[in-house]
C-alpha cells in the first residue's frame, strides 16, 4: 500500500501541545459519496465540525460548533445531507447552502431529550450497484453491473422510498424520523401568504429555514438497557439488523451481543417501528486468564457475499486487541416425530413438518494483535470476490485482513510520535483510498491495495471507472491513484462507451464527460466546452415545438439534423427546406439567450482560428492530442445545428444574434462559420489546405474573443498528477501548495476580469458575490438573473459544477 498525503495542523504557537489547532485526542470522520471528508475534533472545549475535499485536503471548511460533544458523523446516500449526533440527545442535518462547500445551514433537527446518540442512519433508498469483477469482460453496463436487490427501509406511497433516519441511543431508545420534501414546504410557504397572489417562494429560501422534527421512539428491548457499542446495517428485505453490546456487561463472566432485527412501516403519516430478536453472541464462554482486562471495542455487522457477518473488536490490557469473526448459520433443525403430530394435528391435512429453521452465530476466525484497534473498516463496494477489512491500530499502523479466515493481506506503517496516534478512518466510495485521522485531526491518505492481486490493472481500473458512471459515485479517488498510461484508459473508456446502445449513452453522456475531462487534465478546456455545449444544445431543442402534432413522426430537432446529413455548405439554403413554425420562440425569451448565443459562436470561432495551428503542431511532433475537439464529429454537428437555430432565431428577434467587431460591415459571421464547419465535418481528421487557409483569415477578418481558462490548485491538475506519482507527500492546513499552483502568462495579462461561464457574462474586476468550482475553478455569479423560463431552466442544470465539485463561495 502506498502512503500518499498527509495534512499537517498548523501551528500557531511554538508549543506543539497548545498551538495546535486541534489539541484534543476525539475525533471522527465520515467521507461522503462525493468525495468530501467531514471531520470532528474538540477544540477550546467545543466541538467543531469541518469538511474538506478530497482533491484540496489541506484546505478545509467550518460546518459548524457546538458546547456539545459530538459522538455521530453521518453522510446520506448521495452526499449532500451531514447528520450530527451529540451527547445529549440532540441531531442535526445540515446541507451546503446552494451547494457551496464553505457555507453551510441547518436544515433539520430533532430532540430526544435526557439520552445520548450512540448510532445514526440514514434510511436506505434501495438503490445499489453490485460491482462483480467477473464480468469485467462483458461489452454492455446492463450486463456488467447488476442493480441490487433490496428494499427500501421505509416506503410511502406506490412503494416510493422514504427519507429519513434512524437513531440508538445509549439506554436502547430507537427513534425515526422522515425528512419533509422541500417542494412541500415552499408549497406551503406560498398557501400561507394569506390567499394573496404572490410569487412562489423559492427551494433555497424554503430550505434556508430551520425545521424541527419530532421523531418516535421506541424500546430496542423489553426493558432498557445501557448501550456502549452498536452498529447497524440494511438488509435485503428492508429491515435494518442491530448488533450491540452493554456496558454493565463488560466486567462479568459472560458477554453478550445483542442482535435485533428493526422494521419500519408508514401508517398514515405516522411511522410505526416493530423490533424483533434476534440470535444472540454468546461470547467468553470458557474461562480465560485475561478476561478481567478483555473488554469489547468496537462492533461491526456487515454482509460478506450473501452471509451476515459481525466483527467484535476487543481491547486486550492497555496495548494488545483481538479481533473475531463471527458468521450466522441457518440449519435445519430436526423434529421428533411426537412434536410434529402434535403440531400439524390429525385435521389438519398437511404434510408433517420434520424440521423447523433455526440461526446461530458461529465464530470462524480470530485474531491476536500487538497494538489496540481504533478503528476497522470494511470494503465500501457491493461485491462479492472483492472484500477486505482494514485494520486501524494505534501504533500508526494499518492491517488488511481477509474475511473469513483474517489472514493479513498487507500491512502498512507511518511515521509514529510520542504525540499522536490513529483514532479513526473510513474509506471512500469506491474503497480506493483510506482516510485516517490522528489524535491532533491530521489527516493521512493511503491507497489501498487492488482487489485482487491476478486481475489486469487496466482493466480492474476500466471496471471501477465505468462503475463510477453508472452509479454516479464521484471517481476522484480512483483517479488520484498511480495511474501508468492514461492514455490507453481514456481510448478504452471511451471505445467501450461508444459500444453501449444509443439511450444508454445519452443517459450517462453528462457523467462519462465528466470523467472524462478529469482523466485528460492536459485537454481539461476541450471538455469543459464539450460539456457546456451538450448542455446548450439539450436547452436549446427543448424550446422548439413541432407546428402540428398529428402529422409529425419526428421532432424538429431529428428534421433538422436529417437535413444537415445532406452536408449543403449555405445556411440559407438549409432554412429552405425546413418548417419555420417548428423553431418558433418567443421574441423575449430569445432575448434573455442572447449570452448563451454568443457563447456558442465564440466556441466554433476559437475551434477554428486555432485549428491550422493545431495541424501544424501535429505534423511537426508526430503526435496529437489525445482530444481534441475540432476532431469531434458529435461536436462540430452540434454546432452546425446550433448555427441554423440561430439563423432562425435572427430572422425573429435580430437582437439575440451575437455581437463581433469586424474589419467590414458586409461580413456574415453565420454564414462563415456554418459553411467551414460544413467542410470540417466531411474529413475532420485531415483537413485540406483550402479550408486551413480560410480558417487563418478568421482573426483578420473580425476581433475573435479569447477564451477564459480555469487552473485551480488540485491533486487532479497536471501538477498535482506528477506530484502524487513522485511519492508521499505533506500538506500544511490551510496553507495551498505552491509546487501544484497554475499560472499562465494569457492569466496573469487578464487576472483582473472574471467572467462567468453559466452566463457568459463579464463579472468585471471586483464582483460582489461569486461561486467558482472548488475543483476545476469554473465561475458562476451568485446573482441569480433569469427572467424568463428559458434561463431559468438553464441556471437549474448548475446546482452542480459539471465536473461533480462542490461550488465555493466568495464575497
């Protein structure tokens, strides 16, 4: 396993036990599907709770603090909801607001007064993805990657998941809640405005307000009892599985794991939980010599295959653990021929029964250890051939061991102090890398070792990055990993991808660019302005409108680019052949386009002024680019139907066609653009040297806008690749790389004037509020100013940067 970072706190003072930034030794973590860790740690006796992206460690930001002491960090499904549980009853769930990762709000809390939160979840939405690498051979994602098969644990109606979430608490309380539907509440909101026509208040204001929830509770047990350890697990029937252990146990000759199986059903609008034993963990049934000073850790009830397994932790004395294994059987238990007359009865008419279903745990495997665990781990991913257990110990040491037997797979040592020690970690989604935290909250990164050591590198990676596209798992830590030849993983990506069936594409077609734009940083601005031009093309068709319904078999977007497979160079000539009802539009709603019209134009202008150059630069090194997108077919047709939109539109509304400084009046830039593009298309790959020629006169023909470029400091830039390959590196908190930063010279000539990308609108030099991508530097004002439908449609499709990064906010 190879360590790959490490996050220093920084200190302020010369004392290394004062100045630290987190002197205390609690600390928890939780890395959420996106890639974002949340942390924990005690400081100036108040818990405070940050978050920091896996891709900008060193830089972290406040969720919140609190006089209370954290014991829960809880991340929902898809990543954008923390739950906070805290000595004393009370639970939080706080969101980024507006999908900022610096600025955070409360979204909902709940009160369960005089108890203390031991173990939260969030209820599972059924929704899964089983990652076989069997199957790394198939062709099609229908065929590799099987949906998972379970229910949701709370479902409404139709059999719609539910959300919400479950809490124990440490005298054996459990307690529900669902989650209110934003959109129910901005309803809401607007029904109470006194019958007055208002407009409908927003999901941003709706959510910024503080809920609270009153959750119901009930005994986990007959009678209440004092929880110490606890851990809980979906199962496939919907049901949650709860493994604990008391702590008025741990003295005495012989300990027990309890084990209940929890259901949840909606009755109304009230929830109903039903608890049902299960069999126990009978554990020191022989005598032992080191009982007295054997007490239970730490407990962990995963599914191994199709087998329920719990691993108890065990701290043996001050500086030794012991791990077992413990694996439910079902059997058939036999009975006597007596009991089963007695049981079926003479009337009865059935068939006697001669055995009844009976489970029990059975220890398969044990482990002694120098060093006490703080934390174990097992494998994020839902497989079954590909399933490991980390062991955290406190000796700054990490141990994989496998299931069923715990053999050691690897083991792992850092630097070890006097000062510091392990005390928590989790893995990220697609079980990659190992987060750990030390006592002072720093943070450390390694990577895992492969899921199985004969598997093809290449194609372990190809499985794991499709899987990222199917489940829309963010792929940061597959792609932070020592990747030999980037080159052959993005032609495979992309060869499989272009396989799959044409509405699977278009499905995953947002998420395979963003991945892709990741892999290839060197040619990052080339997809960012693929992505941004799929999403223009998807606004701009959805506004057209066939004339008459009855008689039309296809939309006019599929009229239109039947029309273009004709290749006619004269734009006008195409507009002869088509229907100008079908691309009618609003004249203000043109209007509002008129940015994103420019955007569009801008694009195919820079693609080809700079495209004899890029020929050029070809011929000359013998090699080009592994992207480029003068040599997508899918993007120059996208242009060329965009261009004949625009043609259209102009005719309507001439003030939405976009604006250039030109060397003489008489210059129809559409009609240029459409009729290169149109000669570009038959042979992109080899241009001839009459289209060369007249794509150099471009820039002596009119001012040509110069596109702006992003280059933010990340482990995903072109620098922060060669560093992690280089080897270990170290971070200090909130202090950024200088060797990963970006600068260009075209950057610091224009560093005084911030555009924003979603709008295409210059900010100026000194805007008010702006959001840039804490991961590829995109820009989006904060400002909303959508006045029509059109635009507000297309500000909505930017809740979320297109890479998959959260948004940062600057004042």
């Amino acid at each position: 396993m190879t360590i790959l970072y490490k996050v220093e706190s920084r200190r302020e003072f010369g004392n290394a036990k004062e100045g630290n930034v987190f002197p205390h030794k609690v600390v928890l973590c939780a890395v959420s599907s996106r890639n974002i860790i949340a942390f924990s740690a005690l400081q100036n006796l108040s818990s405070h709770v940050y978050v920091c992206d896996i891709v900008t460690p060193w830089q972290y930001y406040k969720v919140c603090n609190s006089k209370s002491l954290i014991n829960v960090l809880e991340w929902n499904a898809n990543g954008e909801q923390l739950l906070l549980g805290y000595i004393g009853g009370r639970v939080e769930i706080w969101q980024p607001k507006e999908q900022s990762l610096n600025v955070w709000q409360l979204q909902f809390h709940a009160n369960i007064p005089s108890e203390d939160i031991i173990q939260a979840k969030f209820f599972h939405n059924g929704k899964g993805v089983v990652f076989n690498t069997q199957k790394k051979d198939h062709t099609y994602y229908g065929e590799k990657f099987e949906r998972l098969e379970q229910r949701p644990t709370l479902t409404g109606f139709g059999g719609v998941a539910t959300e919400g979430c479950i809490l124990l608490t440490s005298s054996g309380l459990l307690a529900a809640f669902t989650l209110p539907q934003l959109q129910k509440l901005a309803i809401n909101n607007t029904s109470n405005s006194g019958g007055q026509a208002q407009e409908p208040t927003p999901l941003s204001n709706a959510s910024s307000e503080q809920v609270e929830l009153f959750p119901v509770s009930h005994s986990i047990g007959i009678s209440r009892s004092y929880i110490e350890h606890c851990s809980i697990v979906a199962s496939a029937s919907g049901a949650l599985n709860i493994a604990y252990s008391t702590g008025w146990q741990q003295q005495q000759q012989q300990q027990l794991v309890y084990c209940y199986k929890v259901s949840l059903q909606l009755e109304g609008e009230r929830i109903v939980i039903k608890s049902e034993s299960l069999a126990s963990i009978f554990l020191n049934t022989l005598p032992s010599a080191t009982l007295e000073s054997k007490r239970i850790a730490q407990l962990l009830w995963t599914r191994v295959g199709n087998e329920d397994v719990i691993y108890v932790v065990f701290n043996v004395g001050d500086s030794a653990s012991l791990l077992e294994q413990w694996t439910l059987t079902r059997r058939h238990q036999s009975v006597h021929a007596l009991l089963q007359q007695s049981a079926t009865g003479p009337a009865a008419g059935s068939k006697p029964v001669d055995y009844v279903p009976s489970e029990s745990w059975e220890q398969v495997a044990k482990l002694q250890l120098s060093a006490q665990i703080s934390q174990l781990c097992s494998s994020r991913l839902i497989a079954a051939d590909c399933e490991q257990l980390f062991a955290i110990l406190q000796d700054n040491s990490v141990q994989v061991l496998e299931p069923g037997t715990l053999k050691q797979l690897n083991h792992t040592q850092f630097e070890h102090d006097a000062e510091t020690r392990f005390v928590c970690g989790d893995l990220t989604p697609t079980s990659q890398m190992l987060i750990i935290f030390d006592s002072h909250a720093q943070l450390h990164a390694m990577q895992t070792p492969m899921l199985k050591q004969h598997t093809n590198t290449m194609q372990l990676l190809l499985l794991l990055l499709e899987y990222c596209i199917v489940t829309g798992v963010d792929a940061s830590d597959v792609l932070l990993l020592n990747l030999g030849n980037l080159e052959a993983l993005v032609d495979k990506l992309t060869d499989n991808f272009t396989r799959q069936p044409s509405y699977v594409r278009q499905f995953y077609y947002a998420n395979f660019l963003a991945l892709k734009s990741n892999l290839c940083r060197a040619q990052q601005q080339e997809f960012d302005n693929l992505i941004i031009l799929h999403a223009i093309s998807s606004t701009f068709k959805s506004l057209l409108r066939p004339s008459d319904l009855g008689c039309q078999d296809k939309g006019p977007a599929d009229n239109l680019a039947m029309k273009l497979a004709e290749s006619v160079p004269d734009v006008d000539t195409v507009l002869l052949n088509l229907d100008p009802k079908d691309f009618t539009v609003e004249p203000m709603m043109l209007q509002s386009l008129q940015q994103l019209i420019q955007w569009v134009t801008d694009l195919a202008l820079n693609m080809l002024n700079r495209l004899p150059e890029e020929v050029m630069k070809s011929k000359l090194s013998g090699k080009r680019a592994s992207y480029d997108i003068s040599r997508d077919i899918v993007a120059i047709s996208s242009l060329r139907e965009l261009l004949v939109m625009i043609r259209i539109w102009g005719l309507l509304n001439p003030q939405c066609l976009p604006v250039y400084t030109k060397t003489m009046d008489n210059i129809d830039v559409l009609a240029i653009l459409f009729r290169l593009l149109t000669r570009l298309a038959q042979n992109p790959a080899e241009p001839d040297e009459l289209l060369l020629d007249e794509c150099s006169l471009l820039s002596k023909q009119l001012l040509i806008p110069q596109p702006s470029r992003h280059n933010p400091t990340t482990l995903l830039s072109a620098q922060g690749y060669a560093a992690v390959k280089s080897g270990q590196l170290t971070f200090t908190s909130l202090v950024e790389p200088v060797g990963l930063q970006e600068i260009e010279m075209e950057q610091v000539v224009f560093a005084n004037f911030i555009k924003d990308g979603v709008s295409n609108l210059q900010l100026g030099a000194n805007p008010s509020t702006i959001r840039r991508c804490a991961r590829c530097g995109f820009v989006n004002s904060a400002n909303k100013v959508a006045k029509t439908s059109a635009l507000k449609a297309w500000c909505n499709k930017w809740l979320h940067c297109h890479c998959g990064g959260f948004w940062k906010q600057i004042n």
